[in-house]
C-alpha cells in the first residue's frame, strides 16, 4: 500500500505531539481530525492479493457486475488506514501500553479507487485504572471519512496509557 499521510491535523490538535502525549492529554469529549491518505486502484489490488482475495476487492471486470457495481477496498484494507492515522497521529508513541481491544467495527460505506480517507477520533471516556495507579484506560471513538465527509469506517478503540505523573 502507498501511503502519503497528511503529517498534520485537520483542525485542532492536541496541546501536547504525539511524541510527549500521556493519559492526562485524552480529554472527553475532545475530537481530532487527521488525515488523508488516499487509496488508488493498485493499493486496493495488491491489499487483496495479499490479504483478502474475494471479487469485489481482487477483479475489476468480476467487481463491475458485483453489488457495488465496481471494485471496492476491503474493511480490513479500510481498517489498516484508520490504524496507520491512528499511530501516526492519535495514539501516544511514549505513553501507549496496549490495546485491550476494538468494539463495534463497523463499515457502513464502502471504499473506492481514489478516495482519499482521513480520521475523526473523539475521546469518549478517560479512567485511572483502579489496580495499577501508573495507567488509565481510554476509550475513544473513531470514524474514517472519505473526501465527501461520508463515513466509511466505525469502531470504539481502547488504549492503556501511562499517567504522566508516575513515570
């Protein structure tokens, strides 16, 4: 996949770069757009040589007859999108633990050739973890837009963070 993501946010940012972001920095309520990177045919061929090889994603001809009357990405060619703008932007790179998981994927709008995507995260909630003071649990809801500002991609991610003050 080529990816030529927009090293800045679309709007408001965070106080702090990604590069010195920890817990405190996730605010409820608060909403980032960042992007885009655009998807071209080829990306969405190779991803689904590789990765998901039915119709829709893998054969142009077969696609133009399919039900969304031509090619269209994967999800999860949708999905590794959001996550390359989740890293690059959103997610502390020194304060990130991991993630307990994703809840709620889903995709109601498909990818085309040439849509350029970019991502809407909203912190939707922010709690110290009550058995290890040092890390917070966020909760954050994501959306993947298209250059018509139509979504394409919907999940609720969750990040361990480290708490700034017990580093």
């Amino acid at each position: 996949m080529t990816t030529t993501p927009s090293t800045s946010a679309i709007g408001p940012d965070f106080n702090t770069p990604v590069e010195k972001r920890y817990f405190e920095d996730y605010v409820p309520g608060t909403s980032y757009t960042y992007g885009s990177i655009a998807v071209t045919e080829e990306d969405i061929l190779r991803f689904a040589a590789e990765f998901d090889p039915q119709s829709i994603h893998a054969d142009p001809a077969a696609a133009a007859t399919g039900p969304f009357g031509g090619l269209i990405a994967s999800g999860w060619h949708t999905a590794s999108v959001m996550m390359r703008l989740y890293a690059d932007h959103y997610v502390s790179k020194v304060a990130s633990l991991a993630s307990p998981g994703i809840d709620e994927l889903r995709w109601p709008r498909p990818v085309r050739p040439g849509d350029s995507l970019s991502l809407l995260a909203t912190v939707r909630s922010a709690r110290l973890s009550r058995s290890k003071p040092d890390r917070g649990l966020v909760h954050t809801d994501v959306r993947v837009l298209n250059q018509h500002d139509e979504t394409v991609l919907t999940l609720t991610a969750m990040n361990l963070l480290l708490h700034r003050d017990t580093r």
